[in-house]
C-alpha cells in the first residue's frame, strides 16, 4: 500500500527518536562551580579551615551553597555563579599560606540514571566555556646540539683507543671537523669510522681531515620524533593535574596548542606546562681546586655553598617512569623516585663503586630571557639548581628518595613533572590567552539567539507557505537539532564552539531546504492531476535524488574543511556534516512517517500544501 510503513519501522524510528532525546538531556544541566581546598598536612583540622573559609566569605560578602568533603576528602564549596567562585577564589588563594592548596573547577549536576547511560553533555570550546590558551614553541636547537657534542664525545673515544692523533673544530650547523696528520691516516679513519654503522652521520673528505655532517632525513625524522613526545608529555601533564576536557595538539612544524577549558587558575596551569624542569644525577667533585678541569662544573648550594660536580650524567629524567609525595620522620617533604629497569641497572652499577661519595641532584629548567635572536624567538637560559646532596651509603636499586624540597607545594609540583615525563627539548611559550568565563557565557547566549531567531524565521516561512507540511518539517526541523546534539556528545573528541554553532545553523538550513524540494515535488504532481496518494509517494521519490547529490557534495566540502582547515574550521566542518547527515533522515524519513500516519491510506479530496 502507497504511503504506509511496517510497525516495525516505525518502531525503530520512535527508538531513535528516545535515545536522541537521552542523550541530549545532559546538555540542559549546568556545571556547578566549585572551590577545592587540598590541605596540605594532615594534622590541620579540617572543621578549623572550614570555620575559617567561612568568616572569610562571609566577611567579603561572597554567597556561597554548601560545604561538602569529596571521596578525596578535600573541602569543597559550592556558589550560585561563576563570578562568586572567582571572587572566592582570589581570596582564599591570597590567604592559603601554607596550610591548603586553593583550585578552581567545576562538578557535574547530571542525574544518576543518565551517568549510568554514560550520558554526557556536549565538551565546549574556549570561546564558549572560557579557559586558558597557550601556544608553545620546541626548541630543537637544544637537543640538535646535545646530540652533536654527544656524538663528538662518542668519536673521541674511538679515536683514542685506535691510538689515533687528531684535531677537532666545531664548525656551523651542528657540524665538526677532524684533521688528522696526513691523507692516508684520514683515509683509514674513514674506512674505519663507516663500519660503525652511524645511519645518521655523514663523512666528507677535505684536505688532512672529515667534515662530520649529520644527515637531512635525520634531522627531518628527530624533529617528528620530538613534537610527538613533547605533546606526549603535555599530555599526561594535563592529566596529572585533572584537566579531561583539554585540547593538546599540533600546529605547524614546531608549535604545540594547548587548550584547557573552564580553567581559569593561570599561574599555576602557565607554571606547570610551561616548565621544562628535569632531574640530572652528578657525582660531586671534593676537590675544590678542579675548578679549571673542563670536565667539572661550579655551582653554588643554598646560594652560599661552593660546589663542583663532574659534568657526566649519571641518570637524568627520562629513566625516571613514577614519582609520589610524602613526608620523612621529620614531617619534611621528600619526592619518592621509581626509574626505568636501565636507569636502575646504572645507579645500581655507579653506587657500588662510589660507597661513600657524594651525589648530587640537580633540578634544571630552561628560563625564557627578555631577548630574542636574529629570527625573533625567545633566547632561553639554562638554570640549574642543587636540590640535594646525599652520601651513597649503599647498593642503590631502583627507587629512591629526594629531600632538601622547600614545601609541600614544590614536592607535588616536582613529583608531577617526573611522573609526566621528560620533554624532549626545552618549550617556549609565545602566546597566552585567559578567556574569562562571561565571555563564553555571553557567546552562548549569541549563539542560541542566532538558533532561535533563524528557526522562527523557518517556522513562520514554511506554515505561511505549505500548511500542515510546513509544521510537519518544523517538527523533524526540532528532532534534527535533537539529534545532532546527541551525537556530538556521544562523539568522543568533540568540541562545540562559535563556528560549530553556526554549523549547526547552516545544517538546520539544508534541512529545510530539503523539505521544500519534497513539498514543491508533492505540489508539482498535484498539478498534474496526479492522486494524491501518489503525489505525495512520487514526491518523496523524485526529491531525493536532488536531495542527495545536493548532500553528498556539501559532505564532501565538510571533509576537504576538515582535513585542511585551522581548530575554528573543523569545529564548522563537524557540525555541518552530523547536520546533514541528520537531517537527510529526518527530512526524508521522519517526515516521511509523519505523513504515511495522518494520510496514508486515506480517502482525501484536498492536501493542505
């Protein structure tokens, strides 16, 4: 029969109809804005600090809802707005001392029922959400060079133990000569050094001597090899500190961008994926008068004690795969260090033939200077500080402690870049942007205006113009906008932010245009004195081809804007492409069934279009 589905399709499209409408119910519960207080020792009263936060508030005229403790047992407080949160949070971060650590976040009012579903609301953008933005420069330069001195020192070594006399000069571009006495000795030197089996490092003959180059493709694939682990360890940096919903990614050949939405604690997110901070293990020199030794470096411990140690590394960072915090017997922070099955072996190897030296552990970071070099970029210093001196006392294994840390605060921060990992090469920070949360609040506001504003326009347009099949695409108009908020909070990675919203717009617009192709179809068989039975079967028919190339193509140019185009163009191309792909469902088939279930079948003189 013309005009009329089976109840088993129609059952199935009431099923997708409900499961659209469940997961998109989370998007209509807010966040609730909440300040955490970690206290920092354990023997503080936590009904004290909570008494206290209180008259702080109070006193400052800040509303808040309640105090809770969470499954961490940190203090939690929850405020009616955003701005009270902040308002709060500036406050209690000035008077912290010591005694707690102050965060800013939020906690999820989502039913129990919809978790359970694994339900959860569309992820937002910076311009939606507000948050913090930072674009970071690689510095590759650093470990080009820390490669090329390590490969000088590796050649040095083989030429000693062949008993071969030379001469080196570092030359441009990570580049080095040898000279050697004659020609025949550089010609076995050559013959010798390329069964070595050095895949990256090229040997040119000149006059008496090499020139030792590394090779193109070398340099090409330690750059990937770089940015990968550096986002890597981004990465894991922004899991340590709790953030879910962040953005870490590429852009260009050495920048990273990082997005964290609903951050707004600046300082410390800047002080922690800024930092390029790693441990370096040396054994300290005791003679004071080996101050000329190049192999020796100067350093002075607590800013007033002179110290050498040997400049060789014994373990750095990158063998370190745990760290934790905790306290001694004397109640004084100390950093828990696991190394890595190699990092281990050596320190195990060094310690026991060191049994009552001293070892030293060094904390180095690289400090953005206020100059820059011929291309513009930031020139970075090396800092590097003693944190501790201990006496090797025995065997060492695998895990260790540091002490020596000033505070709690620093040891939590350590223990976080260990655990993260090492970078690669040392960061930069070149842009930084705080969104304040008002503004995201305002751009959804625009936004949903923009929504609301070009629906009306659609509803008025398509009752005036086509009656009851107007209402009708007004009708799958709504469950398309249902539907495509659905999938971009089941779609993992997702993020909506202005150009998504004006996606979503744009999507509600083919839908429409989609059901005016069919309802002018339906109207042109009609004037052909065609049933009306099979003008409406002939109408939907003949539309969709027209439907679908129409489709097809924008799907494909929301493909190529993906693919090609900047975070803002993919947030468009998203939205644009689950819109349509929507609302060829629900332009074609739900309308579909809402027609078969008022005229299918039925005797009529006239259709209302």
């Amino acid at each position: 029969m013309l005009n009329k589905y089976y109840w088993w399709q129609n059952t199935l499209i009431i099923l997708f109809i409900i499961i659209g409408i469940i997961y998109s119910l989370p998007n209509i519960y807010r966040d609730i804005p909440v300040v955490q207080i970690n206290i920092l020792n354990k023997n503080f009263s936590k009904e004290k600090i909570i008494i206290n936060i209180k008259n702080k508030l109070i006193s400052n005229k800040i509303n808040f809802t309640k105090f809770f403790l969470n499954k961490n047992n940190n203090i939690n407080i929850i405020f009616n707005n955003i701005n009270n949160q902040l308002q709060a949070y500036e406050i209690l971060k000035k008077n912290s001392s010591k005694k707690y650590i102050v965060i800013v976040k939020s906690i999820s009012s989502i039913p129990r029922w919809l978790s359970f579903l694994r339900a959860k609301p569309i992820k937002l953008g910076l311009d939606l959400k507000g948050g913090i933005y930072f674009l970071l420069r690689v510095n590759n330069n650093y470990i080009f060079q820390k490669l090329r001195e390590q490969n000088i020192e590796d050649l040095k070594l083989i030429l000693k133990n062949k008993n071969i006399l030379f001469k080196l000069k570092r030359s441009y571009n990570f580049n080095y000569k040898i000279f050697f006495k004659n020609n025949d000795i550089r010609d076995k030197t050559i013959n010798y050094l390329k069964k070595q089996n050095n895949n990256f490092v090229n040997y040119n003959v000149i006059k008496n001597g090499l020139l030792v180059s590394m090779k193109k493709q070398w340099f090409v694939d330690l750059k990937e090899t770089i940015i990968e682990n550096n986002i890597n360890v981004l990465r894991n940096r922004v899991n340590q500190i709790g953030i879910s919903d962040a953005i870490v990614q590429r852009k260009g050949i050495n920048n990273i961008v990082i997005e964290l939405p609903g951050i707004q604690n600046f300082s410390e997110a800047k002080e922690i994926l800024g930092s390029t901070a790693t441990l370096e293990f040396h054994l300290v020199n005791n003679n004071i008068n080996n101050v000329q030794n190049k192999n020796v470096s100067y350093y002075l411990w607590n800013n007033k004690i002179p110290i050498l140690l040997n400049k060789k590394i014994i373990i750095d960072g990158s063998n370190i795969i745990h760290s934790n915090v905790s306290r001694n017997e004397y109640n004084q922070p100390q950093v828990n260090i696991f190394l890595d099955k190699k990092g281990g072996d050596i320190l195990s190897k060094f310690s026991e033939k060191h049994i009552g030296d001293n070892i030293a552990t060094v904390l180095v970071d690289y400090i953005n200077s206020n100059k820059k070099d011929i291309k513009g970029n930031i020139i970075q210093y090396k800092k590097e500080e003693i944190i501790n001196i201990a006496t090797i006392q025995s065997k060492l294994n695998n895990n260790f402690k540091i002490t020596g840390l000033k505070n709690i605060k620093e040891a939590k921060k350590l223990s976080i870049l260990l655990r993260s990992g090492s970078l690669s090469a040392p960061i930069q920070i070149i842009e930084e942007q705080n969104i304040g949360p008002s503004v995201g609040q305002e751009n959804i506001k625009q936004g949903i205006k923009a929504c609301i504003i070009g629906i009306l326009i659609c509803i008025i347009f398509m009752i005036f113009y086509y009656h009851i099949f107007g209402i009708i695409a007004i009708i799958a108009l709504f469950i398309n906008l249902i539907f495509t908020i659905s999938f971009l909070s089941l779609l993992p990675g997702a993020t909506l932010t202005m150009s998504g919203i004006a996606g979503i717009v744009l999507a509600l617009a083919i839908a429409i245009d989609a059901n005016v192709l069919i309802n002018e179809r339906i109207k042109e068989e009609l004037n052909n004195k065609v049933s009306i039975q099979k003008a409406i079967d002939f109408g939907y028919k003949g539309a969709f081809s027209s439907i679908f190339d129409a489709n097809v193509t924008t799907l494909i140019t929301s493909c190529v804007l993906y693919s090609l185009g900047s975070r803002e163009i993919q947030g468009f191309a998203i939205t644009t492409f689950i819109g349509i792909l929507t609302s060829m469902f629900t332009s074609i088939i739900i309308t579909r069934a809402i027609v078969n279930i008022i005229y299918g079948g039925k005797k009529i003189k006239k259709l209302p279009i």
